[in-house]
C-alpha cells in the first residue's frame, strides 16, 4: 500500500523558493517522497495561500495530487475541532483557521504523513496529537 504525504504552504514555497532557509531540505524530502512513491497531496487550501504571492505554475503539479475542500471536509472539522471552536461567553464563534482545515483533510482523507515548516503549527499538532485528535505522523522540516 502506498503512503501519501499532505503538504503545507511552507512546504511548497521552500521548494520554489531558492532563496529560503529551508530549501533544500524541501528539495531533498520531495526527492524521497518520488524515489519511495510517496503521494504527495496539494490541498486547495495550500494552493489558495500559496498563490496570494506567487503564480501557481511555480509548483511542479504535475507530480501533486489535488485534494478538493469540500462539504464532508467543511463537516469533519467541526467534529474533530468542536472544542476549539464552540461559542465561548457569548462570543461570536472564531473564523475556522486554514491550519485546522489542513489537518482536517489530513485525518479525513486518511493521509499518513503531514510535512510543514510552521513551527506553530508543528506545536498545534503535537497538541492534537496528545489529545488523540490526529493520528497521522507530522514532519517538521
């Protein structure tokens, strides 16, 4: 059975971008993830940040999976999330953060491996994952 990564904006743009820190770590996880058959999905989540800054035919697409934000997605993260965002003192509920939907799709989708260059949002699923909320396995680059 073949296993299959989600990739973060982070990711995405340190593979593009030769002129980031991390580059070449990205280069060299998107080499291992083609050299061991690795599905690396592109959610359209990652994409509609990615392009606020740059044009999407940066990205090498014809080695991603598209993966789709759609309504059993939109459904998912109000059960896995539910208690991060219930109405809190009468407060009108937070806006659902791009971060959350990622991992979302990552656990609905059944997606094995999470890879991100966030230092947050590395720690956010260390937090989840001690709670029992994902059980994917995360790679901060």
């Amino acid at each position: 059975m073949n296993k299959s990564v989600l990739l973060d904006t982070s990711f995405v743009i340190s593979l593009v971008d030769d002129s980031r820190e991390n580059h070449q770590k990205a280069v060299q996880f998107y080499k291992y993830f083609i050299e061991n058959k690795i599905a690396m999905i592109l959610s359209s989540i990652v994409t509609s940040e990615f392009c606020t800054k740059q044009d999407i035919t940066d990205l090498p697409l014809n080695n991603f999976k598209p993966l789709p934000f759609n309504i059993p997605d939109s459904y998912h993260i109000s059960s896995l999330f539910d208690d991060i965002y219930k109405n809190r003192d009468g407060q009108n509920r937070a806006c659902v953060k791009d971060d959350y939907k990622i991992l979302s799709q990552c656990v609905f989708n059944k997606i094995d491996y999470f890879i991100t260059e966030d230092f947050n949002l590395h720690k956010k699923v260390l937090n989840l994952k001690s709670s029992k909320k994902l059980h994917f396995l995360t790679c901060p680059f």
